[in-house]
C-alpha cells in the first residue's frame, strides 16, 4: 500500500506490526506519480491513536496517498505532546492556498455542548466553507457529522437518554451508489455517542440523500453534492480495543455506562472481543479514495476551487 507519511510517525511501526505496507516520505518522492493528498483533521484529545485508526484503513488502496494531519489553531491539545503536534501537524492556515483531492473531519468529546459553544467553532465552520471550495470530497465522522450537517442544513442533535455504544447491524437505502460497492445486506459499525439526528429531519432536505441506518443505531450515512460531502455517525476506523478502553475508562470515572452491544463474546467483558466491522471498514474506504477522490478529482487540481464554486 502507498500510503505516504512522514517516516517517524508513531503510526508506521505500529502498523508494521500488523503487516501493513506504508510508505515513508523518502521512498515516495522516487517515484513519478502524484499522490492523491489527503488532509485529515483530527479533532480527537488522543491524535496517536486516531491518526493510526485512519492511517490504518487509507493504506489498503493501490493508489499513492500523501497525508496532511491538521489541527485546530484555536484549541490546545493536553493529551498529545507539543513535540509530536510541532513535529507532524499543520495548522489551517499552513494549508489555506492548497486544495486536497479528499479530507476526513474526525469526531470530538464536545457533542454535549451547543455548536457555538464549541471553543473552536469559528475555526471549524471557515475549515468547512474552506473544504467545500477546496477538496474533492470531505468525510465528516460522528461528531463532525453532526457538525456539518448542522451549519450547511440546519439538522439539529438530540441528546440521547443513554450512551449509544457498541457494534449495531446497518443496512443501505441505496445499495447502488459506488461507495457500498461489495458491502452486504447487512453490515456492523461501532458508534460511542450522547447524541443523535433523526431521519425525519434529514429527509426534509432535498440537498441530502440518507444512504445508511441502523434500527438501533438510527442514521448512519448522509451524503450531498453527490459525495462532495459524506456526514458518517459511527466510528468504522475503531480500532479492535477502542470500545473496550472506553468501557474501562467510564467505568473507572464511576460514569453510567452499558457493556458495549455485540462486542464481547457472550457479552462477557471477561471474554474476547469480536470484530464484526473491520472489512465494510476497509471496503468503504478503499470505495471512498477511488470513486469519490481519484475518480472524481479534477487532472488540475485548481478545478477543485471551480467546481465548488459552481456546486455550493
């Protein structure tokens, strides 16, 4: 897999190990090919973690991927280091000039507060007008979700009575779009969330196209601008352990929390986790890279800027 980051990420040696090929900087800049670029925003307190959940599943496509981490400049980060932040991120403003043939918005531990009252809300919301102008296709992921489709259609949250948490069986709307090309009937995501949108409120608009629900999990996948735009609420990056660690941490924190659904076996946090999502994962996102960014990606990339002139 060409997936080129700096060779010293803390991602490269941890994928190694599960004999996942990437490809560091040097080697890259041999061959004569240009790369899809990438950014991914990572709103999550722990970026190590994140940035190899979706390093993880952009490394199985054949095509050469180069990736930008981004982070906000109006919030400082307490749980990764300022080496490690200095050493592989970029802030906006570093990247305002360029276009990208994809973005990924992660999720935030923020969706119990208003939008607005989000410390770095401002920033986002020119990030989002920005993407919208300037890259192909942007993934928005769970809270991001939420985010986006707030502030470009006015869907609003609802807080949930209980944490949504585990693996939950999905189905499609649409099983003919190229983004579910190979997927099943049915198919597992996680989802760790306080909060949810409702499909009534999504169906209202015509600009969105509600791909993807669960009974229990509810809205899955949006999409507008025929995938300019793709709103995901559940988490198919999580790592194996993700849910597991988040079980342990609430309970320490004497937290209500459920055991996670359809992740144990015989829901016995004692007993060994099933991973019911991890190949949709893969498969979607290899859908994504080739029909939505390289497929879709204008040969001079200044084309991005107009073609979102005219969609938006």
């Amino acid at each position: 897999m060409p997936l080129n980051i700096p060779r010293n990420l803390p991602a490269v040696e941890a994928l190694k190990k599960e004999n996942i090929f990437v490809m560091d900087d040097l080697r890259a800049s041999t061959q004569d090919i240009r790369p899809l670029k990438v950014a991914l925003l990572n709103l999550m307190p722990v970026k190590i973690a994140t940035e190899t959940d979706f390093v993880r599943l952009l490394s199985n496509s054949p095509l050469q991927v180069e990736v930008d981490l981004l982070k906000m400049q109006t919030h400082d980060s307490k749980n990764t280091s300022q080496e490690h932040l200095a050493t592989f991120y970029k802030n906006f403003e570093d990247i305002r000039k360029s276009n990208y043939d994809g973005m990924i918005i992660t999720g935030a531990p923020v969706e119990m507060l208003d939008f607005e009252d989000v410390n770095y809300w401002n920033e986002l919301t020119g990030i989002m007008d920005w993407a919208a102008r300037h890259v192909t296709s942007t993934l928005y992921i769970c809270w991001a979700a939420q985010a986006g489709l707030y502030y470009f259609h006015g869907i609003p949250k609802y807080p949930l009575d209980k944490k949504k948490f585990g693996v939950f069986k999905h189905t499609l709307n649409n099983p003919n779009i190229p983004l579910f090309r190979g997927f099943d009937d049915e198919f597992y995501v996680p989802h760790s969330r306080h909060t949810e949108l409702r499909r009534e409120d999504i169906l209202k608009v015509a600009a969105l196209n509600l791909l993807s629900e669960s009974p229990e999990a509810g809205v899955h996948i949006v999409m507008s601008r025929g995938g300019r735009e793709i709103f995901i609420t559940g988490h198919s990056e999580y790592s194996p352990d993700t849910l597991h660690t988040e079980y342990l941490r609430d309970l320490g924190k004497n937290l209500p929390i459920d055991i996670p659904v359809n992740y144990y076996t015989d829901n016995n946090p004692e007993k060994e986790i099933i991973v019911r999502w991890r190949a949709h994962a893969h498969l979607m996102f290899k859908n994504w890279l080739n029909y939505y960014v390289y497929q879709s990606t204008p040969y001079n990339p200044k084309e991005i800027e107009m073609l979102g002139d005219i969609l938006v």
